[in-house]
C-alpha cells in the first residue's frame, strides 16, 4: 500500500486536489484502508467536499447518517474499483 502513496502528484497544477487523486487511485486499486487513510483527519466538511467531487452522492455533513453513507459508498466503490462516477454508471445499469 506504501507504493500507492508514492508516485508523483499534481500539486503544483492550478486545480490539483492532492487529497481527490489520492482517493480516486485507492479506490481504483480497490483499497478500501488507503481511501479511509485519505479521509482520516479531516472534518466533514473536507470529507463532503471531496466525495462530491469524486462524484459522490452526499446527505450532507450535518445528517446524522454522514459518516455512515461515506463508508458505504467507499466500500462500494474500493469492490467495485471505481469511483464515485464509476459507482453511480454501475448503479444506473
């Protein structure tokens, strides 16, 4: 898993979401323990931010559900080895 963290990132680019590549690599290598080492430390906000832009689908940081349903879609997408446009593609098939 180490590897994955490893490779070079686009920081320096204007737009460049570290976190964002990070995630979406994890979870298209199918680690469900590397995305969760993405998200751990950051607040809710951060974490529903970045799953949108992942492509998520978000109940919103103040539902009591919140932490709930990132897990879930994440476990989703770590098996299915896409990310959240991935997952949502598969769920309309």
């Amino acid at each position: 898993m180490d590897d994955l963290f490893s490779f070079p990132l686009p920081s320096d680019s204007p737009g460049g979401n570290v976190a964002l590549t990070r995630l979406v690599v994890q979870l298209k290598a199918g680690s469900l323990a590397g995305a969760m080492l993405v998200i751990k430390g950051m607040g809710a906000r951060e974490v529903e931010r970045l799953m949108l832009d992942a492509g998520f689908s978000s109940v919103g940081y103040r539902s009591e559900d919140f932490w709930l349903q990132v897990q879930q879609q994440l476990v989703e997408a770590a098996r299915a080895r896409v990310d959240g446009w991935g997952l949502k593609a598969i769920q309309k098939k």
